[in-house]
C-alpha cells in the first residue's frame, strides 16, 4: 500500500472523521490517523464527542430525565407509578453501548467510503509528512499533499482538586459511576457541570456547584439565565456563585472541599467532586518543532478565518482551534475544509453555530445575547413568549421557560435567539436558519407553524417583536 495521500488526518473526533469522510467522497485519497483506546482496551473512532462527551452526557441525561419524570411528574398524568427504581450500571451499560455502536459505525462508514485507518499516534512533521506510531511501536511515515489536524481538547486541571481515583474526577470520570453518590460536588457550573450535576442530582445526590465567576452562565442571555437559575434551583442544585474552591483533602472515603466566597472560607463534605472547569487545546505530541504550524498565545492552533494554519497545505480544525468548543462547530470546519481542499466554495458562518444546554429544560442560543448587542450599541427590539402561554406545553406538561427574539429595530432583521424550554435544543434551528437566511422577525411572524407545537411559542415571540403576539395579554 502507498504511503502517499491527498489527504491526511490527525485525530478522529467529529472534526476529524467528518473532515476524512467528506475529502473521501469528493474523490480525495484520505487516511485518517486516531490513538484513541477505549476502557476496554479498543481502538476506537469518534473522540471526546463520541466516547466521552455529547453522546454518553446525554445517554445518561435522558435515563435520569426519564427516572425524575417518573418517580415526580406522572402523578399529574395520572399515572401511578410507585417503588421506581434505578439501576445505576445497567444505565451506565446502555451508554456503553450505544457508544460502541456509534464509534463502530463511524469504523463503517470510513471502510464505506474508502477512507484509510490508522491506529496509533500521528505527529505532523516539516513538508506535510506525518509519522504514525501504531499502539505496538511500530513508526511509518504518511506523506500527503494536505493535511488536516484535529486533535481536540482536554479537561483542565486545577491544582486545589487533583484528580483522585473515584473520588475527585474529571467529566470522563463523572460518566461512569457506579452508583449515585449522595453528595456530589461539582467544581465548574458552565455546560458540563450543569448537564452533569443534573444527571446525578435527578437520580438523588445532593448537588453543590461551585462557580467563581459572580454571574451565573455569563455568556448565556442574562434574562434566559436568571430563569435557568430559578429552575435548578427549585430542582434541587445547590448553586453557589462567586465560590473559588481553594482546597480539597481526601479523608478516606470522602472529599472535603475549602471555598471562598464574599463571606468568607467554607467548608463541604462529598462523598464524590467533579471538576468541570474548561477545556484546553490538545496539541501535545501533535506537532514536531519544525513543523512549522505555530499555536496561539492561548496554546491553540494558529488559523485564519478558512481554518489554514501557517503552513500552506495544512489545516487545523475543531476544538484545537479558535471558536467555540462543539461538536457541530467541529464537524462544519471538517466538511469546509474539505471542500476548500477540493477545489470547492466554502465557508463556516461563525454567526450562526447554536448552542444547546441539555438541563431539562433545555437552554439553546444562535446569535447575539441582549448583553452583547447593547455592548456594542446596535439598537434592538425584543419579542418574549413564554411557553406557559403555549397549548402544547401545557399538554406536554412542560411550561416553564420562555422564546426570547432579538431583532434590529431599523431593519427588523433577527439577530439572535435565545430559548429555555422543553426541546429548546430542536427549536433553535428556527434560529439558525433565520439567521443563516438573515430573515426579519416579520419573515418569521408570516411564516404557518403547526398546531398544536412548541415552535408555535417562537411564532408568537417573533409576532411579539411587533408587539403582536396573539395569545398574549
Ligand atoms: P475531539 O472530539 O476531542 O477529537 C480529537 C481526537 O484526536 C481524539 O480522538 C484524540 O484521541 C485524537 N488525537 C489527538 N492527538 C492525536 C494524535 N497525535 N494522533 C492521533 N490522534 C490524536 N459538544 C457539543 O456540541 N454538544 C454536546 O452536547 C457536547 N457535550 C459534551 C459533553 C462532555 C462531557 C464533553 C467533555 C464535551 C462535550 N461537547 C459537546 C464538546 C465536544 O465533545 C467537542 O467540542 C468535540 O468533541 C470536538 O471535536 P474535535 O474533533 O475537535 O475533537
């Protein structure tokens, strides 16, 4: 077999295998190179997302969210449904599984579309070469004409909370406990501390979220986050804000956690920690010194606006790189830069990646928040519909959070949109596409939405941008 390819890929999360498969189909001689073993000892496919991250987060989320739902609201339905348990393993083993079925099928769809595997370590070498170190040491060299690096990223570690065996563990820890603590501290109260404090708190451990920052998920839109708050809150997360743990001291089974907050140092006991606070470009081993690629001041790869790094011919990717850390994000610079390398159009809108929160309910957001657009003064109007006034939420039993729409208040063109809801992570793409079709809240407020539906609360919010929501007061 020939070493040489028109394309090489470093790493095969959903940056990478999105990138290797779409050069494949467009007639590119893809190989893609991914070192990930899995806890059975497997090499698999698929990344933080598949292995670790989006997938297995939101397995767990829909078996607690399920639980919860049955153990708290089926009464109201008049369902009896008494002595609920959860078997915390056999929900563990089901993400297990529909993760090995998802990393097997992205196996599938390389073998498919003729996109080369290799197992083991890639490093970029000087002249677009690529050395692989198979898991058995073996080394070969790849030489490709272009060649994408999409190595992701990592959990940060802080020094106060080591990471300690099953007891103070990272987000990749948090997903495989074998039985709900009773109190559970999380360190970190952005996206993944609050999906994961959420799965363990609705199965019943005590959940305390340290968050240092003052304002709670700062860069969510603050009238949408307050109601987040609210409702966590009311769930049971105990959410402590402007709280920096300084220190934390295993005591046998158990983890003692020091906090600061404006009132002073505090002490907690858990019986497990989790630390969720960031993650940072992964690029260790990924690059020799004289490849050429430089990284920026903040340790990600250096790319311009089309994903091309320092050297002509290489293109980095994903999480490793600049913009928000998603899976999505990852997946649209791999499809991008595959087509540029192709000889095709193409382009990410970094305007329009929605972001979703998987509470329940969910939190989604495309655009601007009304914070930034005041920040950099563009005049706005606002639609607000809450799904309280929604017929479908109320049969669904869902009604808490709201369909916020920000338009220009010259243009009427929409700008951002923000929902907490049921299904606020489908909703949003209403959003995306009216953002990405840079429609007016008027495009939205004309168009027919079916009855009854939760999207109906996004018509009624753009109709509220004109002040004419109709079933409202
Ligand atoms: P990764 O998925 O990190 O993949 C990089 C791959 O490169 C890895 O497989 C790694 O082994 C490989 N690699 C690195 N170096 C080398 C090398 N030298 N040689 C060979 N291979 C190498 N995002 C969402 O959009 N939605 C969610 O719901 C969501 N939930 C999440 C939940 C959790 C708990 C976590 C941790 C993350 C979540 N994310 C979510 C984030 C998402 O997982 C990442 O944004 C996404 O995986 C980034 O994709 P990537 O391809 O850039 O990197």
């Amino acid at each position: 077999m020939s070493n040489k390819f028109d394309v090489v890929v470093i790493g095969a999360g959903p940056g990478g295998y999105v990138a290797a498969i779409r050069a494949a189909q467009l007639g590119l001689k893809t190989a893609c190179v991914e070192k990930w073993v899995n806890k059975e000892g497997k090499s698999v496919l698929g990344g933080t997302c598949l292995n670790v991250g989006c997938i297995p987060s939101k397995a767990l989320l829909e078996a607690s969210h399920k639980f919860h739902e049955a153990s708290h609201d089926f009464d109201d339905f008049g369902i009896q449904a008494k002595g609920i348990s959860m078997d915390v393993k056999k929900m563990v083993g089901r993400k297990d599984k529909i993760v090995n079925q998802l990393t097997g099928g992205i196996a599938m769809l390389f073998k498919a579309n003729g996109v080369t595997s290799f197992e083991g370590t890639g490093k970029l070498l000087a002249g677009k070469k690529v050395e692989v170190v198979g898991h058995d040491g073996q080394s070969q060299v790849l030489e490709a004409e272009n060649v994408i690096v999409a190595s992701g990223s990592v959990p940060v570690e802080i020094p106060p909370a080591p990471l300690t065996e099953g007891l103070i563990v990272d987000s990749t820890g948090a997903l495989d406990f074998t039985e709900t603590p009773k109190r559970l501290g999380v360190i970190g109260g952005g996206v993944i501390g609050l999906e994961l404090g959420s799965v363990w708190g609705r199965l019943g451990s005590e959940v305390t979220v340290f968050e240092a920052m003052d304002t709670f998920l700062a860069s969510v839109d603050q009238q949408i986050a307050k109601e987040v708050k609210k409702s966590l809150t009311k769930q049971g997360l105990e959410i402590e804000l402007g709280a920096r743990v300084t220190a934390t001291e295993v005591k046998g089974k158990e983890v003692e956690v020091t906090f600061a907050d404006a009132k002073g140092e505090h002490k907690k006991v858990f019986d497990k920690l989790i630390v969720c606070v960031g993650r940072k470009p992964y690029t260790q081993g990924v690059l020799a010194d004289d490849s050429g690629v430089t990284l920026d001041e903040r340790g990600f790869i250096f790319v311009d606006d089309n994903c091309r790094t320092s050297v002509p011919g290489v293109y980095a990717i994903g999480d490793a790189v600049r913009g928000p850390m998603l899976a999505h994000k990852a997946s649209d610079e791999g499809v991008a830069v595959a087509d540029l390398i192709a000889g095709r159009k193409a382009e990410v809108n970094y305007d329009a990646i929605p972001s979703v929160i998987y509470t329940f309910p969910e939190v989604a957001a495309v655009g601007k928040t009304e914070e930034e657009l005041k920040a950099s003064n563009v005049a706005y109007k606002t639609g607000v519909f809450p799904f309280a006034a929604a017929g479908r939420a109320m049969t669904n039993g869902s009604t808490e959070g709201m369909v916020k729409i920000l338009a220009h208040a010259e243009t009427d063109r929409v700008l951002g949109m923000h929902i907490f809801g049921q299904h606020a992570g489908e909703l949003i793409h209403t959003g995306v596409i009216a953002l990405e079709f840079a429609s007016s809240a008027e495009d939205l407020a004309l168009m027919c939405f079916a009855h009854p539906t939760l999207s109906e609360a996004v018509h009624e919010a753009a109709l509220a941008v004109d002040g004419h929501a109709i079933h409202m007061a």
